[in-house]
C-alpha cells in the first residue's frame, strides 16, 4: 500500500515529494528511490504475522516507509518517507509547517516518539495512519505485548498528530471509541479509500502454480492466522468430505505463510484423512503469480473474524471474481451487495455455501455478472488524492511557535517537575534547561510564566543559548525581596540569524528561592513591512 502511494504521491507533487529514513535518532533524506525495496519473506517483530510475497502485502509491512507532505501554502514544502536503508547524510531538511505523513505500521519503531518533539519543535504537522483497532478490541488474536501497547501507541499518535487517516469507515469508528474511551485528543480523522485493482504484473509463473489451473480451486489470501480464521474452511471441508462430497470438492488454496497460533490446525490438516490432499498451502507467491492465482479461481473466501479494510475481497471483485465472506468489522464496506456473507463461526454454513456454489454454476455466473456490472475496482490515484486532501485541509502553515510546558520538556539539576511545571526546592542552581530543539532563522519572542511560591528574597536568572549552552543569545534577571509576591512573566526578545540545532532556555535560582516555572512561550513575530512571518519569508 506505501508503495502504490508513494509513487502516486511523487508524481502528483513532484519536487514537493521527498523520502526521508530514520537514522542516528533523526528523519534524514532518503538516498535514492531504487533503494525502495520490500525484504522478501517478512516476519513482524512479535512474529505473529508473515506475509506472503505480493505487492498487496508486503509494501505495508516491508520497510515501513513514511511520507511527509506540505500544507497549500505557497512555499515550497517537503515530502517524506522513511525507510531503515543505511545510505543517508543527515541535511537539516525538514522546514517550519511542513506536514509528516506516517503511513506505516509504526507502532513498534523509535521515531514515534519523535513525532511530539517535531510537532512542538518545528511546527511540523504529523498525519498519522489507522488501520485497524484489533490488537485493543480483539486481544486473544495478537501476542500479548502488541495488545498491551497499542492503546499507548494511539495516545502518543492523537497527541503529536493533526489528522489521522483510517482506511474504512470501520476503522475511523473504533479509534474514535478509543481516544474518547483513554482521553486522547480527538482529532480530525478522515477515511482513505485503499485501491484494490490487482496489476497484469509480467513474470514466470512457477509450475506447481499453472498446474493448479487444470482444475478448479477456490482461493484464500491472507497470512494464516487465528484471526484469519482458516479452521471455519477446513471445518467446512471436512465436513463435506465427510458427507461425501469430497471428490467433488475443488481444491482449497491458502496464499500466505503461518503466523501466530496456528500450529495445532496445520497440524490437523496435514492429518486429517479426509481432505488430505484438498487443501493446498502457497507462500512466497510474485506479483505475477498472485494475478494468475486471482484470475483463474473457481471464487473467492474470505471467513476473517474482524477487518480494518479487507484488500483481498476488493482484489477478487476487481478480477470478477465472485466472494463469500464474514461480514465482520469493514469487510461490507468493500463488497457491499456484491458479496455473499456467512457466519464467521458457523462451519456448516460455509459448507452449504460452498457447496451451493460448486454444485449451481449458473449462480455463480450470475454473481460475477453483477460484479462485472457493478462493481468499480478502486485505483491507488484515488488513495493518494484523498491523502492530499487530507494535506490541504490543513491550511497554510501556522506562525512558529513552541509551547513548553518545563515538567515535561526540560530537565533540572536543583527542582522538581509537577505536573507540567518544574518547581524549586530551594537550593542554589539551575532550575531547569533544555529542550535542546532545533529552532528556525527568524524573530521571537520569549515569554517565560513564573510563580514566586515562598517570601524568601532571591534572584531568578534566564539564559538563551545554543551548543550546549557556551553560545549565549540573549539574557535577563528578576530580582526579588523578601516578602513579595509574583505571579506573571520574563519576557525576552531574540533575533535569529541562523538555524539553531540545540536551542535551549536556562534557568537559574539563588539559594532559599522558592519559584514555580509554569510555562514557555517562543512566539515567531511577524515581519511588519511585509506582513509574512519570518520562516515563510526564508523559504518562499
């Protein structure tokens, strides 16, 4: 799916597009677009899913690439995405309001935690992506870890992303549920439609693939996994072999490699004798041979328990393909009349249906007919088109502005965050420091909110600076007597000539002195002969 959009992506917005990888801590530009590669054979890091070899499946889970995308402003912007190629020079690349778009499955990489820093410290608008809640609403499929984290992947993704794209109507409902349900930020979420169409892809088609045309089979695509639910079919063929059925029986045909928690069936079906020989396993199948496998089935299942999206249905409708599915989670917004749904648990349903089929060959003409009439295969363009739309909602960037709040953002060698402040205990020294953020050329303002807690008399010094504090920008000091009470602001004034890459803020009390820093303010201030702000003049 990242592959599809990207190239899409590129040659829609041209120099606008940029790739981008992770390394050494930092989004760095990608060294060439041939190095945009899917490892082949791919295992998740819980090992719970291995995919097959197909362009349908391992674009999304091979190198988890991430975009970025610019806002409608005027300025020329960068579009990003990322991969774990090695062949980078860091550039200070990423400008003020440009818009990062992950469309991976990032939830088990560093950068995600560089999303928030980015957002706060360069204005970069973040579009993250929603496949699916399952992890959350169906644990018992997933190895425990992945459920356990993923309502704190969410969380950090509604709290450093603008927009959340989801890729069904399904998926857009339950991370809405989720973020009300965990108090996140509801954010704007808008659903992208995933192209189905399956490429005429040129290529050898292996042998024991073509032989399978000689007769009839009936194909499955999907990594083998509970949540898959694969037993319901092999149920269902057993159970029809067992009423005789068997010789007539097409072949079953499971595209994908076993993944979690599925031992105990293969197992079965490799020594059940009543559909030995029935049911047939592929795996690391090529482009061209996932078209062939499409084209020539008899029909196509697909019994999932829960879907964010369902690719493969749309897929064997866009081949005229006739489909019998579970109607769980988004699977009938990507069919919808067209396909023929059964009870995910009931095997004996999919048997009558199975059969139905295979016995009554002007039914399923007559369902093909209705898809060649009215089903409209899906096109990447149309995916990347609403991505852009979600981009250009966003409007021209926002002035810089970082809002720090000390107990989260910044350190201290003498206080004590609370909450988001950080408080005195009333030893000499610095009371906060940091964020060490890159910080834009231009014009700011800094306003710093303080609270004098105790009556103790004492001075309260700022500092800002770059290159770990020995380049000194600007400074300031408040003075307090005994007894007095403060409750407002330091403000400083700091003209940028330069890109900062450690912008930093110093804070530092005399002994006895009780203060509350509560927050930090940098404000970009507009140029007033022009009108424009001081980034958008820079990179016009």
């Amino acid at each position: 799916m990242e592959q599809e959009i990207c190239r899409e992506l590129e040659r829609f917005y041209g120099s606008r597009f940029q790739k981008c990888i992770f390394e050494n801590g930092e989004f760095v530009p990608h060294g060439s677009s041939d190095s945009f590669s899917a490892p082949k054979g791919l295992v998740w890091p819980d090992s719970s899913r291995i995919f097959p070899r197909t362009s349908s499946f391992d674009t999304v889970f091979g190198n988890r690439k991430r975009f970025s995308s610019s806002g409608s402003d005027s300025r020329a912007s960068n579009i990003l995405i990322a991969s774990e190629q090695k062949d980078a020079v860091s550039h200070d690349f990423m400008k003020h309001g440009d818009v990062l778009i992950s469309l991976g499955l990032d939830w088990d990489y560093p950068y995600l935690d560089k999303f928030y820093e980015l957002k706060k410290s360069l204005g970069i608008r973040v579009i993250s992506c929603c496949y699916d809640l399952i992890p959350i609403l169906y644990p018992q499929y997933c190895v425990g870890h992945v459920a356990a984290g993923f309502k704190e992947y969410f969380g950090k993704l509604s709290w450093s992303s603008s927009t959340m794209l989801c890729i069904s109507q399904q998926s857009r409902s339950d991370y809405r549920k989720l973020v009300r349900q965990i108090g996140a930020p509801e954010i704007p979420s808008v659903v992208i439609p995933l192209g189905d169409n399956v490429p005429d892809a040129k290529g050898i088609v292996g042998p024991e693939i073509q032989r399978l045309k000689e007769k009839p089979y009936i194909l499955f695509v999907s990594t083998i996994e509970r949540r898959k639910n694969h037993e319901v079919l092999y149920r269902a063929y057993h159970l029809l072999a067992k009423d005789g059925h068997g010789k007539n029986l097409p072949k079953l045909v499971f595209v994908g490699m076993p993944g979690w928690g599925v031992g105990d069936l293969l197992k079965d079906i490799e020594l059940d004798p009543l559909i030995e020989g029935r049911i047939v396993q592929l795996n690391h199948v090529t482009d061209a041979e996932l078209s062939f496998l499409y084209r020539n089935a008899k029909f196509m299942v697909y019994p999932s328990l829960y879907e964010g999206w369902g690719l493969p249905v749309g897929e064997a409708l866009a081949c005229g393909k006739a489909v019998v599915a579970s109607a769980r989670g988004s699977i009938p917004e990507v069919g919808g009349d067209l396909v023929v749904y059964v009870d995910p648990w009931n095997a004996q349903a999919w048997a009558d249906e199975i059969l139905r089929l295979v016995e009554h060959p002007e039914q399923l003409e007559a369902l093909e007919n209705a898809i060649s009439s009215g089903y409209k295969p899906r096109v990447w363009a149309d995916t990347a088109k609403a991505v852009m739309a979600a981009v250009d909602a966003l409007g021209p960037a926002p002035r810089c502005s970082l809002d720090l709040l000390p107990g989260y953002d910044m350190r201290t060698l003498v206080g004590a965050p609370c909450a988001g402040a950080m408080r005195s205990l009333g030893q000499k020294g610095v009371l906060t420091f940091g964020p060490y953020w890159p910080l834009s050329p231009g014009k700011y303002d800094i306003e710093i909110d303080v609270v004098k807690i105790g009556g103790a008399a004492g001075d309260l010094s700022v500092r800002v600076c770059h290159q770990q504090g020995t380049k000194e920008i600007a400074a300031s000091r408040l003075s307090f007597d005994r007894g007095e009470l403060f409750d407002g602001a330091i403000s400083l004034s700091i003209n940028i000539k330069e890109r900062l890459k450690d912008f930093e803020i110093v804070t530092e009390i005399t002994e006895g002195l009780l203060v509350s820093i509560n927050a930090i303010r940098v404000v970009e201030l507009e140029d007033k002969a022009q009108g424009i702000s001081s980034s958008d003049r820079q990179y016009a």
